[in-house]
C-alpha cells in the first residue's frame, strides 16, 4: 500500500476511523429519538462556535463546544413558548447561527479559504493534536454510554416510562444532546459543519434498515461509519475531489443500497405512516 | 434616516435593494405555510439539494445556467422527498438528513473538481447580491410571481390541507398532490433566491418571517401580511446595516449574512412583543 507511505493519508484514515465510530454510536441515538433536523441545526448553529474559537485563537473543540451548550439551551427554550413550534424554532437557530458564523468570518480577513475548510472539512490536514482529541472525546462519550446507555434507551422508546420511575428524564435529554454536539465538533475537522450530520445520521438510519436490536444496530453503525471514512478517503485520493463530501457520499450510498436490498423495507412498507398521510 | 435610504443612491445598491425586498416579500408568504406545515426542515433540505443543481447548470451554461440547472434539481428533490416520506421505517427527518448531505455532496465534489475551488464554493453557498443585474432582478421576479400566484391559486385547500389533514383527504382533496405543490413552491422561491444569497442562507427567508409573524398573530390573512412586512424590512436592514457597517466603519459584513442577522433580530422584536401582549392578557392588566 504506497498509499499509507504519507504521513498525512495515515492521519487522515485514523482519524476518519475514530469520528466513523464515534458518530456511528451516537448515531443510533438520534435515529432512534428523531432528533436528524436538531443534529442539523446544531451543526449549523456550532459554525460561529468554530469561527470565534479560531478568531480568538482558543482551542476549537472548546470554543464550538461552549457555543453548542448555548444553542442547545436556546433551542428548548424557544420550542418551550407556546405559539412556536419545535420546528419553526430549530430554523431560527439554524439560520442565526449560521448567518453569524458567516458575518464574522466575512468581518476577519482570509474569506473564502477558511470557510471552505469550516464547511466542508480538510481531513488531509488533520493534525496529531486532532487526532488525540477525537480519541479522548470517543473515550468520553463510550464511558458516558457504558454508566447510562441503557437509560438514554429507555428514555427514547418510553420517556412516560422514565420519568414515573424516578429517573431524571431533563438532564438525560440533555446530556444526549451534548454527547450529539460533542460529536458534531469533533466530526468538523474531517468533514466539516454542513456534512457532520451525514456521518451521525447516515451510518445508522442505514443499520437501522438492518436490525431491530440495539447492540447490532450500533455494531453495524460503527462499522458503517468507519468503512465510509476509510472509503471516502481512498476514493478522494483516487478521483482528487474533496475528501469530505466523498466520505458522506459513500455513507449515503450504503443507505441508498441498503433502502433497496434490506428485507425488512418490503414487509414495513404496508402499513401507511402517520407523516404520508 | 438618511441611514436607511442613502446607501441605495448606487445603482449597484438599489439593484440588491430590488432583489431584497422581492425575495423578502415572496419569501414572506410563502414561510407562513412552511411554518404552518411545518415544513422547516423539508425547506432547509431543498435548499441544500438545489446546490448541485446551481453548479451542474453553471458548468454547462455558465452563470445563465444557474436557474435552469438549480429548477431541475429542485424539482429532482422534491419527487424524492415526497417518495421518501411514504416510506414507514425510515423517520421522515433521517431520511431528509440523508438526502440533504448526498446532494450537497454531490455539489462539493463538482466543486472541488475546479481550480478556483473556494472561491466558487463561497459564491455558490452564500450568493452575490451585490452583482446582479436587471436581467436577474426580471428571472427572480417570475418565479416570485409563479410561487405568488399558485400559492393564491390553492391557498383554500392547502389551509384545509394543514389543519386537517384527514379532514381534507376524506373530502377527496389530492393531499400528496397538494404536499407536492406547495414543495415545488418552496423550491422556487429558493430557485429565486439562489444566485442573490446563495443556498445556504435562504433557509432563513423560508422560515423567520412566517415564525415572527406567527408571535404577533392569530389571524392567517394578518400572519402573511405580517410576514411579508418582516421579510421585506429584514432584506432593507440588513443591506443598509451591512452598506454601513463596511464603508463608515471598515467592517466588512457579508451582505446575505446581514440581512439573514436582521431577520432574526425582528424575531427576536416579535418574540418580545408577543410575550408581553399574552403576559398582559392572561393578567387581565397592561403591564410595560
């Protein structure tokens, strides 16, 4: 393999492992609580996050983090007034925060070549530092799942459930919502802000066409996740495009195929959802 | 006051002021249905599914591609969508997800393919409104008016539609073909808007004029009116404070940025007013 002899290439298919199975185990969550459009705006909504920690100079992964517990707060409160839905809220953040990440990377020198980097991710410039901080991020989110993994599931099947057994359903919700944003930051570096929600919402929406059971469901996301990373990367080294948006078109294309191959779509297509109504 | 008006003395200025409060008024109207469908993520996955679509046609055609190549895409998704909502194990919001980053990834990679890749990528995200031309101004204003004239065409049945969904099909109202017109009328107004503020942006003129107008009333007639107003005056702000803030002051503000900052900022007047009309009602007193 000529291809591992570059330091950078090496670097870039560590690091699109770890975000891969990073976002494959959060994954799972938001496909199975319907939170895609939140994972979205969040994504959005960190940009400014991103732009300001690297105006200011302080650490990235800090910067956006603090921002997305801002986001994440404005966001429940705006869907908790009572004439906005949750929905009309979530686009109001979205599109605050992302024509403010734009405003402040247009008011600091260096526009476009930035932004691009922001937006669509650089993984081939992914550096070691990167590399450890997704790694500790991934031992943080395994560890939070591990200690209360089998609450958050029961929160996203029977929230009703939960919350009569004495569970503090709130500050689960929230700390989902935080390992979620931990995800997406962490995510930026290999495929950027607009992207991030692919790698989250891809890889298990696609095991979820596959298994009913939550331990295979997330062992496929997982693999799904980092098979796409590696893939995408191989192939943008091939066709020389961009690295990130070849990693989330290949995790579109194992849900395309799957949509089309998994036996379970044929016998759930009869009964008519509520949305299709 | 002379605030407000003397930026737009420039051609350049008073050409983007025209596209501003066009796509302000259309965008309006049309964000109080996807706010009453509540369609914003829908929205935001037809803006981001036009982007391949605005460089397909730019690669073929050059920039007067642009609206042909993003009308065919728009149209390519919203048939997906509408398929794809019909389909039961996928949640409707993961399988718009998915769809939103395959196409914007198409684009990217179509992007990336050029030389003059950044620069492109920023043009095609975030628009140029200030170089557009009376040629654009005439193609922005159709397709306002297409979206304009339908949505008056079926607005009896689209209100039926969606505060009655069972309602409306029990009465024998095509609902997918309804669902599929007013999503095709989404998809033009982002058409419209696409070389003006860029694609990533218009999401905002399709969502917080109708959800501000929606904090100050309860009436539809008074919510459209209303959103209309906002879209148009957030489109005037926002040129003026972005004119103002780059040339007075030397600090350069991406214009579809600021308008886009406006907007939210007359959500934010909305929301503040709106809480302190019900807080005054529910007291029974007027309270400051």
């Amino acid at each position: 393999m000529s291809l591992l002899s570059d330091d950078y290439t090496r670097r870039a298919l560590l690091e699109v492992l770890l975000v891969g199975a990073l976002c494959g185990i959060v994954g799972v969550h938001v496909v199975l609580r319907r939170l895609s459009f939140f994972t979205m705006a969040m994504t959005h909504a960190t940009f400014p996050g991103v732009v300001l920690a690297a105006i200011v100079g302080i650490d990235l992964l800090l910067g956006s983090g603090l921002f997305g517990i801002v986001v994440v707060l404005g966001v429940t409160w705006l869907s908790s007034r009572s004439r906005s839905d949750s929905s009309a809220a979530v686009g109001v953040v979205l599109s605050a925060g992302f024509a403010l990440g734009v405003a402040l990377l247009s008011a600091h020198a260096g526009f476009t070549r930035d932004l691009s980097a922001y937006l669509v991710g650089s993984v081939l410039t992914v550096q070691p530092s990167d590399l450890v901080k997704t790694a500790i991020v991934l031992v943080v989110v395994l560890a939070v799942l591990a200690s209360v993994g089998k609450e958050l599931v029961f929160g996203a099947f029977d929230r009703g459930g939960l919350v009569a057994l004495g569970y503090p359903a709130r500050r689960l919700d929230l700390l989902l919502l935080l390992l979620v944003e931990l995800a997406v930051v962490s995510s930026v570096p290999a495929v950027g802000t607009i992207l991030a929600v692919a790698l989250v919402v891809a890889p298990a929406a696609t095991a979820r066409l596959w298994c009913d059971r939550i331990g295979p469901m997330t062992a496929v996301a997982v693999g799904l996740g980092m098979a796409s990373g590696v893939l995408g990367v191989l192939v943008s080294e091939r066709a020389e495009v961009a690295a990130g948006a070849a990693i989330v078109l290949v995790a579109c294309a194992f849900f395309a195929g799957s949509a089309l191959l998994a036996p379970h779509t044929l016998t759930a297509r009869a009964p008519v959802p509520e949305e299709a109504r | 006051m002379s605030l407000l008006v003397e930026p737009f003395a420039s051609p350049f200025m008073a050409r983007a002021l025209a596209v501003a409060l066009l796509l302000g008024v259309v965008g309006g109207v049309v964000s109080v249905f996807v706010v009453l469908r509540r369609l914003a993520f829908v929205s935001d996955t037809l803006t981001h599914t036009v982007f391949p679509g605005v460089v397909v046609g730019f690669l073929v055609a050059g920039t007067n591609g642009i609206v042909w190549g993003a009308l065919a895409f728009a149209v390519l998704s919203v048939v997906l969508l509408t398929v794809l909502s019909t389909h039961a194990r996928i949640t409707e919001d993961a399988s718009l997800a998915i769809l939103l980053t395959g196409f914007f990834s198409v684009g990217v990679i179509l992007v990336s393919r050029r030389p003059s890749y950044t620069a492109d990528l920023t043009a095609f995200l975030f628009g140029r409104i200030l170089t557009v031309d009376m040629r654009q101004i005439v193609v922005t204003a159709i397709l306002g008016a297409v979206a304009l004239l339908t949505l008056a065409a079926l607005r009896k049945e689209l209100v039926f539609r969606a505060f009655d969904p069972a309602g409306a099909a029990a009465r024998g109202y095509p609902v997918v073909a309804l669902d599929l017109a007013l999503n095709l009328v989404v998809a033009l107004v982002v058409v419209a808007a696409v070389r003006a503020v860029g694609t990533v942006l218009v999401i905002a003129l399709l969502v917080v004029p109708g959800a501000a107008a929606r904090l100050l009333s309860d009436r539809l007639a008074a919510i459209v009116v209303l959103a209309a107003a906002i879209g148009a005056l957030g489109g005037w702000l926002g040129l003026a404070a972005s004119y103002q803030a780059s040339i007075e002051h030397g600090l350069r503000l991406a214009s579809g940025a600021t308008v886009v900052l406006a907007l939210v900022a007359l959500y934010g007047v909305a929301a503040a007013v709106g809480t302190v009309r019900s807080s005054a009602r529910r007291r029974g007193r007027v309270t400051p």
